[in-house]
C-alpha cells in the first residue's frame, strides 16, 4: 500500500483546514450572534466531528482513482453517512432506507413483487433464511430455514446488513440469480441458481384433513390474513370440523394487527401480548377483540425454525393461555418491535423500540418459543410423509376423544 510522506498530509490537512475555517467564519458572518453552541444545536455532530467528515470527504475527492469520472452526488453521501450512523447502534432491524428502498418495500407491502419469495434476517452478524415462502421460487429451489447465505453471485455478501442482501436479490422477473448458503451438517457450501419471479403473496389455505379434522395453513400475516382465514374456519365447521391444526411453519411473520385478529377467533378475552420499550408509546398491551371470537373446538400449533414475529405472538398467546399445544421445533426468536420514522426528503429510519412479551411474560426475541412435544420433520405437501403434521393429528385425535368421553 503505498503511503504519502507526512509532508504531504500536512498540505492536505492544512488545506481542509482552512476550507473548514472559511465555513465556520460565513456561518459567522451571517449572524453576529452565531455561536458554536448554537451550532451544536442545529448539528449532528460537534465540530471537531464535521471536521474529520469534511478530511475524508475532501480526501476521497481528491485521490480516489474514479472519484473525477464517477463523483458520489450530496444526496449519497448523505445517505450513506445516515446508513452507517445507524449501523453503529448493531441492532440488524434498525435500519436506514433511501426513498428508493422505501417504495421498493411499500410495493413489498402491497402483496406483489419481483424477487425469490423469501423472508431473510440478520443473527450475530450472519444472514439467515429466516423461512421461504410457500410455492416461492426460493422453496422449490430447496431454501430452508437457518441457511446462512455466504454469497449472492459473484459477491460475497457476508459482513452486509439484510436490507443489502434483500435488495440484492431482488431483480426482474425470469432473470436468474445464484445464491450460495452454509447449512448445518453440510461441509460445503451449497449453491442454488434460481429464476426470480413476480410474487404474488397468498396468506391462507385450508382444508379438511379427515370428516372432523380442519387444517389451516398461515403462510404470512398480512392485512387480508384475518378475513381469509375467518372464511375458511367457517367454511369447515360447517363440513363438521371438531379440532383443528393451525400451521404456522416457515411463516416469517408480518403485521402485528393481523396476528391479533388470528387469536381472538381462539381465545374469548384476555391479554394477546405485550410490547416493552424505553418510550411511552411503545409500552402496549394488545387484547382480543372479543367479537372476533369464532370457534373452541380442540386445537394444536405447528412450529419450526422458519417461525418467527407475528406467528410466534399467535403460538405464543395460544399456548400461554392453555388453548393450544406446540408441536415441531423452536421457533426462530424474532419478537421485536419497528417503527417507520419518515424522513423529509422520503427516506426513513425503521427503529426497534420495543420487544414482545408473551401473557405469562415470555420474552420472544433471541429466544424463541419452544415446543411442548419436539418432533424434528420439514413441511411436506404429501400428508402421509409430514411427520410433524402425522403427530399433530395423533394429539387432535386424543383431544376430539376426550371431548367426545365427556358427554
């Protein structure tokens, strides 16, 4: 690396120096009263820390090989400062997001975009498939939940936040990608090349299992999940649904609302979960909206790895309240809370202001719920080969019986 004499940075140092002065000495000028505590109040950051920003952005400007050919515009310079002060806090759901990145999400949000179909999150610094989702291009290419992607085509993504890798992704349509994972038991990395589709979200699907066993599968949970999944839990009392399964595995979560709604067509009354954080705003009890109430028939939960956020707040409240058993494997322990600060030049700041608690006072996040009867298995669309779902439907079975020994 070669080093220029110290000569030579003094000339650089002193030259930004007096750049820096000549700004202090305007701000001055404009106003007779303009001191350095006023501004300290309009600034980020002291003095001395502007100063340091203003050496290497003159640095860079001046020595960087492409800096003359491919300048960087104040807006992404200004991002990326953002970016990295957010960074600082290492918190991976904390995040900064430019106004591109911001309607790249609320198209998220609205159910349809292009991608791989898959919820990713961020774990002691490592980039976990947190679950694929259903009949996504990233559950047919053999994705599963824990896999840590190592590289993104030619790029290794590792040491790179999650909203990075995400947008990274991402791309047009019958366009391919290949994504490079780290599996436990595997010695090798595994590599899948996938073709990116439009994906369109569907939450809910169900089914009668047997004459009296329903099965409702809750992929995601999103604005329309509560009403979807009402019209199946009706549609299969009437077929005489006595218990039922609610499968919550590889389902990566959502809005906290839709998740509510879920319970409370379980649970008649009572604590769903509660939020603690620094702010008074975010300390919130959520409870179950007592008309919602649908059905008390005998029920279990599947969960797996891939379970985390919201579907671990419908386990969670669930079997705290004694309504229904956990059957798989640990859910993943995402249980925080973020919160959208919107920006004035449309870019935003998602902050974690709080954590989720179980109604017996279960912390969810790094955690994760454990299951009451551990059963080790994949999701598997041929029934007779899901282990997980097999033992679900031993335990419906018991409970139907019980059920029908009291009359």
């Amino acid at each position: 690396m070669k080093k220029f004499s110290s000569k030579f940075q003094k000339y650089i140092l002193l030259f930004a120096a007096l750049a820096f002065l000549g700004f202090i000495y305007g701000c001055k000028a404009q106003s007779a009263d303009f001191s350095e505590a006023d501004f300290n109040r309009i600034s980020p950051f002291n003095v001395r820390s502007l100063w340091l920003l203003r050496q290497v952005r003159y640095i860079i400007e001046s020595y960087q090989v492409d800096a003359d050919k491919k300048p960087a515009s104040d807006d992404d310079l200004l991002h990326g400062a953002a970016r990295g002060m957010v960074e600082a806090w290492k918190d991976p759901y904390t995040r900064f997001v430019s106004p591109s990145q911001l309607k790249d999400e609320e198209i998220e949000l609205e159910g349809r975009y292009g991608g791989l179909g898959m919820y990713v999150g961020d774990r002691d610094g490592q980039i976990l498939v947190i679950s694929p989702m259903e009949d996504s291009p990233a559950e047919k290419a053999g994705l599963k939940p824990k896999d840590q992607i190592v590289k993104v085509d030619d790029e290794v993504v590792v040491g790179w936040t999650s909203d990075k890798v995400v947008q990274k992704l991402r791309g047009e349509p019958d366009t391919k990608v290949t994504v490079w994972v780290r599996r436990e038991g595997e010695e090798e990395l595994l590599s899948f090349e996938i073709t990116r589709e439009i994906i369109n979200l569907k939450s809910v699907r169900y089914e009668m299992l047997s004459d009296d066993i329903g099965y409702l599968r809750l992929s995601q949970f999103k604005q329309n999940t509560g009403d979807e999944a009402r019209a199946g839990l009706r549609d299969m009392i009437k077929k005489g649904m006595k218990a039922l399964i609610l499968d919550l595995r590889n389902n990566g979560g959502g809005l906290l609302d839709a998740s509510v709604r879920i319970v409370s067509m379980f649970v008649r009354d009572g604590l769903v979960v509660e939020t603690k954080g620094r702010s008074e705003r975010a300390n919130e009890q959520y409870y179950v909206e007592k008309s919602a109430f649908l059905t008390s028939v005998p029920m279990v939960v599947l969960i797996n790895g891939g379970s985390a956020s919201a579907s671990e707040i419908v386990a969670g409240a669930l079997n705290d309240r004694g309504r229904a058993k956990l059957i798989g494997e640990k859910s993943f322990g995402k249980g925080s809370v973020q919160t959208l600060f919107p920006l004035t030049d449309g870019s935003g700041v998602y902050v974690t202001i709080a954590r989720y608690y179980t109604p017996s006072g279960k912390v969810i996040d790094h955690v994760g719920l454990s299951p009451d009867i551990e059963v080790k298995g994949e999701p598997n669309r041929n029934i007779s080969e899901d282990v997980q779902l097999q033992r679900a439907i031993l335990e419906v079975k018991k409970e139907i019986r019980k059920v029908a020994g009291k009359k």
